[in-house]
C-alpha cells in the first residue's frame, strides 16, 4: 500500500467546518486516549481532518502537550487491556493462539507509544569513579597532617622496588 492510499481519510472533508477550540482539543485527544488512531478520530464528522489535525500540532504547544499525554495513557491502557485478556485466556474465555496475536499486537503497539516503560531496548546508566587518584589524594592529606602535628618523626622517602 503506498502512503496516499493509508492516509485516504485524511483528505479534506466537503466543508470542513471544524475550527480549533480547547473543546475540540480535548475532545480529540480524549479520544486518542481510548485507543483510536489519529486517522480514525479524524473520519468523525465532529472532528477535523487529519490534515488538519497535524497542522494545529505544528501551530499549538498545547495540543502537542495534551497529544503526548494522551499517548501515554494510550499506552497505560493498552497495558491494561493486555493484562485483562490474559486473564480471560487462564479462565478459558478466549483461546490462547488468539490471543497471541492479539497479546502481540497490543504489546507491540505498548512498546512504541512509551518505549521507556514497555520497550525492548534496556538502558543502563553507569557512572564510575576511579578510585586511584583519590586515594593518592587522601594518602597525601594524611601525610601533610602527620607531618603538621609536633613531635612525630616522619621520615621522607622514596619507594624502592623489592627487586633492586
């Protein structure tokens, strides 16, 4: 399929008469947060088209704040939705190879609305220290203090290797 045939509902609607307001914001993004597609919501007669949709995203800081938190809700939901349908297939309700397909698609769809959450990919971050110098360091305070109290005798001195 090529891409003018997957965006088909996102062609202007006759007589697009949706104009952007905080309602028809929210509304939208409530909707995405059901779990519909930007494409599905955008073939609603009350909604605006797709295009228009994605206009208003580059134009509204607002939208793109509610639209990133309505995709992580999104992403909670189908979270639900995937522990829900496990649970029907352990009560016999749905077979199982259905609902692998299912489990897969949802898990799949999870993993790239909130891929920090339900991602595959492990981010580890390691900070190190080497601990050499500092000990070097504080060996020499030590001694700089050791040699500041009277009456003891510190001798300076070299190290020397065993095998001279």
């Amino acid at each position: 399929m090529n891409a003018l045939k997957l965006r088909g509902n996102m062609k202007k609607k006759p007589n697009d008469p949706v104009r952007w307001s905080p309602e028809i914001e929210d509304e939208f993004c409530n909707r995405i947060m059901e779990g519909r597609s930007v494409n599905s919501i955008a073939s609603d007669s009350d909604m605006p088209n797709g295009n228009t949709f994605w206009r208003w995203m580059g134009e509204k800081e607002t939208l793109r704040t509610k639209y990133a938190h309505a995709i992580e809700a999104r992403a909670l939901a189908q979270a639900d939705e995937i522990a829900d349908l496990t649970r029907r297939v352990v009560r016999g309700e749905v077979p199982p190879d259905v609902a692998r397909v299912a489990l897969d698609g949802l898990k799949w769809t999870a993993s790239r609305l909130l891929p920090k959450v339900y991602g595959d990919r492990q981010s580890v971050d390691v900070s190190v220290t080497h601990t050499h110098q500092l000990h070097l360091d504080a060996l020499k305070r030590l001694n700089d203090t050791a040699k500041a109290l009277p009456g003891n005798d510190i001798i300076d001195g070299e190290i020397v290797s065993a095998s001279q």
